[in-house]
C-alpha cells in the first residue's frame, strides 16, 4: 500500500496554493491556472463568473466564482448550481453517480460524484459563501482519488 501511496504523495508535493487577489479563496493546484471571464445572462439579469482551471496528468481542477446581486435563495442555488454542472458533465461526457447535501470542508453546499469512461472519477461542489457562488470541480485521471482530496480539503474561503 506504500507503493501506491508514495509516489501520489510526490506528484502532490510540488503543488501550488492559488489565491488570486481579486477572489475570496485559497486552494492548492498542480499548476498555474489559466483564468477566463465569462458573462451569464438571464433575462434581464447578467452576471460575470470568473473560472480558474489547471490541468495536469494528474486531473482537471477547476474554480468557478460569482458574485450575483443580491443574496441567493436556496432555490437559486440550486438553478444556479444546474446551470453550470449540467454543461460541465455533457461536455465532459461525464455519468452522474450520486447527489446530496454536504459540506466541503466547513462550507454547506451540494456534491455531484460523476465518472468519466475510462478517465477517471470527479467531485463538482456547489457553494453560496457571503453571496458569492462556487463552482468547485475535480478530476483524477485513473489512478486513484488522491489529487481530488488533495485539491477538495485545500479549498479555503475568506
């Protein structure tokens, strides 16, 4: 079990924490994200989300943040955690495995487990911390499910 163990220990070591300045979060990534706006409209309403994404061997880490006007209700929540998960799964031709409210680290909110054939298995966490919204999505390759825990309990908010 060593065997196994090590050698994920050592891909994760040279990780780093990203905090970006305008962000109100912390969390280890294998490499330098590359960052993107994008712009949401519903209606009348538009809202910009910025995303931070690092891909390595290792997995797809992902970092989705919004800052909506007004506090969200949990309805909106959960409209607004359906509209960036369902993309994110067919995009990634991903199964949905499972569904349920719980906490990433000590931050309420809901957990999708999907599979992707022959790739490997993730996490997506919708979260509504201070009225901002979180996407939080990972994805080990094949190999095991330590870059996703690693990157899962990095997550800090401010």
């Amino acid at each position: 079990m060593v065997a196994v163990i090590l050698p994920a220990l050592l891909l994760q070591a040279d990780w780093k924490t990203v905090a970006p300045s305008k962000e109100r979060f912390s969390v280890r990534m294998p490499t330098q994200p590359q960052s993107q706006t994008r712009e949401f409209t519903s209606g009348a309403d538009s809202v910009q989300a910025r995303i931070y994404q690092a891909v390595s061997k290792q997995g797809v880490f992902n970092i989705t943040v919004m800052h909506p006007m007004g506090k969200m209700t949990s309805a909106q929540l959960q409209a607004q955690s359906s509209a960036f998960k369902e993309p994110f799964l067919k995009a990634m031709r991903a199964k949905e495995t499972g569904h349920s409210k719980g906490k990433l680290g000590i931050y309420p909110g809901e957990r999708t487990t999907f599979v992707i054939d022959k790739v490997g298995k993730g996490e997506y966490w919708a979260l509504n911390w201070k009225g901002d919204f979180y996407a939080v999505t990972a994805v080990a390759m094949s190999g095991g499910p330590g870059p996703t825990q690693t990157f899962l309990k990095s997550f800090k908010l401010k």
